[in-house]
C-alpha cells in the first residue's frame, strides 16, 4: 500500500482578511499543529479564509468541515475526468466506485456542516468516519483489482488527511448543535400506537409487493426499487418480497430513505446473485444487496453470494445505510459474506454463513442473538471478523453479543481447519465478543494476525464473559492490543445503548433489542 503525503511547502505572510474574518500565520499554525496532519491544514486555511473567524476550538472545527467539504468536492470533480484515462474494464470498475464513493463522501461531510441537518457530535463523527471509510474504499479498489492505482494521488487530493484532522478535532471537543439531540427515525404512517408492538411477529402492511407468480405488483425487486422514487412523502415505504428465488443484483441508493424490505421467512424468500472479485467486479460492487439509503429495515429472508470460495472476495449484503436494521434475516457467502460498510447498523436474530473475514468493514454495528456459522474453507482456516477501522478516532467497530458461534454442516466433523475470532484488517482494528457461546471450533489463539506485526498494538480485540468450550481465554494471543474485559463498565461501551445510541432510534423501527449487558 503507498502512502501519498502533502510535500507543498506553506508560505503566508501577514493577515488574511476576507470580509470581517481575518487571521494571522501563527494563529492557524498554532491551530493546525493540534491536528494530525498540520501541513494541508495550514496550506487550505491559508490560502482561504473564507471559513468564518477561528476564536475557538469550535470554530476550528467548523473551518476544518468546511475546507473538508471544499476539497471532497473538488476531488469528486476530477476524479469525473480520470474516466479517459481507465485503460480496461477493470480500471473502469474501480474508478466508478471511486464516483459513487467520493458523492457519498460529499453528502456526509455536508450534512456536518448543513445548518438545517439536525445533528449533535457523535453524529458528526459518525458521518466523517463513513467519509473517510468511503475514500479507504475507493483506493482499495484499484489495489484488489491489481491494476495500477495511478490515478489514486489525483483522486485523494489530501481529502483523507483533512478527514482524518475533522475527527481528531471533533472527537472529545464541544458538541455542534447539540441543543438537536440524536435523528430520530418515525415511525410508519400505517402503524398506530397501539399496534406497534404487534409488527414484530405479525405482517406489516405493504405499500407494494413483489411476488414472482405475478400476483403482486412486481415480479422482480428491482423493479420495486425503481419505482419508489415516483412515491409521494417522507414515511416507511414498505416492500412485502414473497417467497420465492430472485435472482438479482439488488442496489438501495442514498436517496432512498426509509425503505423496509421483508420477506415470508428464512430460507422463503431468497435474493441471490454471484458477483466477485474472482469474476472481475470490485468487493465493494459485489454485493447482491446493497444499501446505502439511510432508515433500512429488513426483516425475513435470505442474501446469498454463489460465487464460491475459489472467486475470493463476493459479498451477499452490503450496508452503508445509517441506522439500520436487520431482522431475522440469513447472509449466505463464503469470503466477505456480510459487508458492514459504514455507519450505525444492528442485527437482530439473523443467520451469517462464511469462510474467511466474512464479516467485515468499517461500521458502528452489533449483532445481538445470532447465529455465525463457519463454513468448510478452501485453505484450513477461517476467520470470522476483519474489521476495518483506520484512524483512532472513528468510532466505528464490532460488536457481538448475546451471538452463538458454530461450525456449519459443511464443516462439522472436518479436521485440519482454524477457526478465528478475526484478524486486523487494518490498523486500528476493533471487534468485542460480549456474552457469547463459543464452541470447540475457535482455535485457542482466539485471533489470527493478519501480516507480520502489523496492528498488534494498535487494534482493540475484547472478549467478555463468553461461554462454551471455545471460550476459554487461557491460552489467547498475547497482543498489546487484545483484552481479556473484566469490567462491566468496559464491556458497556460496546453495547447498542453506548456504542449506536441505539435507545434513541431501534424503538422507532420496533425490532426487539437490549439497551445493555
């Protein structure tokens, strides 16, 4: 992996003033020297001062959203013209993530600084830790592809040095906007107070539904996708998928909030598809479902990615939707299977089958009360977990509690394999098994290293009170950064009351959940 690094020597003289707004050299040196990247701070404040008078810390913040957003857009924008330059299909593959990616990235960070967008700082750092996620992806594009990331310095244009400064500085200062609170996601339209609790065992009222044998109003899911944005409002628009095998490439965009998909059940209703990396598409654009639009719930069927274990990385779902849920849902894979791209996600009572880091990504996510079944892998070895944070102060990660951890039928009586708990995908790496049944399978190491040294002592992998026969921590690896947790107080950070604030929006969606231990 290459590290591109802002070489631009800064040269300011005297007072900026622009309107009221001046400020001196020194004063965004010394501003920007708190920072971990002060070089392209110093340079895009100096060269603008635009930003509004920096007085104070909460002032530097929103200067630094404010240059963020400026260059994020810029870098979009070039990133556009780089299309001529792709030299084949697989170039061209990675580079359309990039667009996508750097437009996600855009909306984010704009929602930091929107004075209409009703946020509060966890928000804020939330949102900037999907931005700088999404631009991790687009880099990773080109990199598991194998093709030349050329291209790549031009894309970044110090966007993830400037991310990376937003959340440093964001992280434990005063709260923007704070007087809002956390977003709330409303309930349906259709639901009444008094039957709220009865959506989580009877069926909700569809606003359409996809049923194969043509008894619905649409035969395929995708077609029901794009038909929503013909709809009229701003409630939960729900889509009843009937039982049946749909064989579909499935993609919920941003503008598409608040959609519900449920199914008749398990192994009912099944979407399906067999993109991979192996077949030439990106990991990120592999996914058979895909959702990005914020509020999601889905509830009742099943994801599957058939491409195999012999094609690599091939995602069944991908979620970039903020405050999601999944319900009783079954993601069927092998590597990658379950992509917990970004943002805050749960995972109520679902299925996740796979082989190697088959749950995976940079979300804020916890899973409470399923089942992860380790599949029969190509090489001896699985690995449950690859977590992808890669700065500090994202406050993203994995958390399983309450889950039960077993072999699959495939593997069940097969010797030679590994299991793991994870590896560090990257460098500050943080997965916590809360509670949880462990069985035979786990390997006493608990966690398998992912190169050498790399992230050992930066990662946070934390085990807490977990049972069956796998669970014994006696024999674990003996990283800086992994954690026998003893503390409640600890392991409460890591629960969907604290690490989501899930208590202000999951009733809302009406799926069942604990708050704490």
């Amino acid at each position: 992996m290459k590290t591109f690094l802002f070489l631009a020597t800064v040269v300011v003289v005297g007072v900026f003033v622009s309107g009221v707004y001046s400020y001196t050299k020194s004063e965004v040196t010394s501003w920007c020297n708190q920072t971990p990247h002060p070089q392209p701070c110093e340079h895009f404040l100096s060269t603008n001062s635009n930003y509004g008078p920096i007085k104070q810390k909460p002032d530097f913040l929103k200067a630094l959203l404010k240059v963020t957003l400026d260059r994020a857009k810029y870098a979009g924008s070039h990133t556009l013209t780089l299309g001529p330059k792709c030299r084949n299909n697989r170039e061209k593959a990675a580079w359309s993530d990039c667009l996508e990616l750097y437009e996600h990235t855009i909306l984010k960070i704009n929602k930091t600084v929107d004075p209409y967008q009703k946020c509060n700082q966890v928000d804020i750092q939330t949102w900037l830790s999907t931005a700088l996620t999404n631009i991790e992806t687009c880099k990773a594009g080109f990199e598991e592809l194998g093709v030349s990331d050329y291209v790549w310095p031009l894309m970044n244009n110090n966007v993830s040095a400037l991310i990376s400064n937003t959340l440093a500085m964001n992280k434990g200062g005063n709260t923007l906007s704070s007087k809002y609170g956390a977003p709330k996601v409303g309930f349906p339209t259709w639901v009444k107070p008094g039957d709220r609790k009865l959506l989580q065992t009877s069926t909700p009222k569809a606003n359409v539904v996809v049923a194969q044998d043509g008894s619905g109003n649409y035969k395929t899911i995708r077609d029901a996708i794009a038909a929503v944005p013909k709809r009229s409002g701003n409630g939960r628009y729900v889509i009843h998928v009937k039982a049946g095998v749909y064989k579909e490439n499935i993609e919920i965009g941003s503008k598409l909030k608040n959609i519900m998909i449920f199914g008749d059940g398990i192994g009912k209703t099944i979407i399906t598809g067999s993109k991979s990396v192996g077949g030439g598409t990106t990991t990120f654009k592999s996914a058979t479902l895909a959702v990005v639009g914020d509020g999601f719930i889905g509830r009742g069927f099943t994801v599957r990615n058939t491409a195999g274990p012999q094609n690599h990385q091939a995602v069944a779902m991908r979620s970039g939707s903020d405050l999601s849920v999944f319900y009783q849902c079954s993601f069927e894979g092998y590597q990658d299977t379950l992509y917990t791209h970004s943002d805050r996600q749960f995972y109520k009572e679902c299925d996740i089958y796979g082989t190697v880091d088959f749950i995976f990504g940079n979300a804020a996510v916890v899973f409470q009360n399923c089942n992860i079944y380790a599949r029969k892998p190509p090489n001896k070895t699985n690995t449950l977990t690859a977590q992808g944070r890669t700065d500090e102060n994202q406050n993203t990660g994995i958390s399983i509690q309450n889950c039960f951890v077993t072999a699959a039928p495939d593997l069940k009586g097969v010797s030679g394999v590994k299991t793991y708990l994870g590896r560090p995908w990257k460098q500050y790496s943080r997965t916590v098994f809360l509670k949880s049944n462990l069985d035979s399978l786990i390997d006493p190491a608990g966690w398998m290293p992912w190169s050498g040294n790399f992230a050992l002592s930066t990662l946070y992998y934390g085990e807490y009170m977990n049972t069956g026969p796998g669970s014994s921590t006696a024999k674990r690896v003996n990283w800086k950064g992994y954690h026998v947790i003893t503390s409640s107080s600890e392991a409460t950070k890591f629960t969907v009351g604290n690490f989501i604030a899930g208590g202000s929006w999951l009733p809302a969606t009406n799926v069942p959940f604990t708050s704490g231990l």
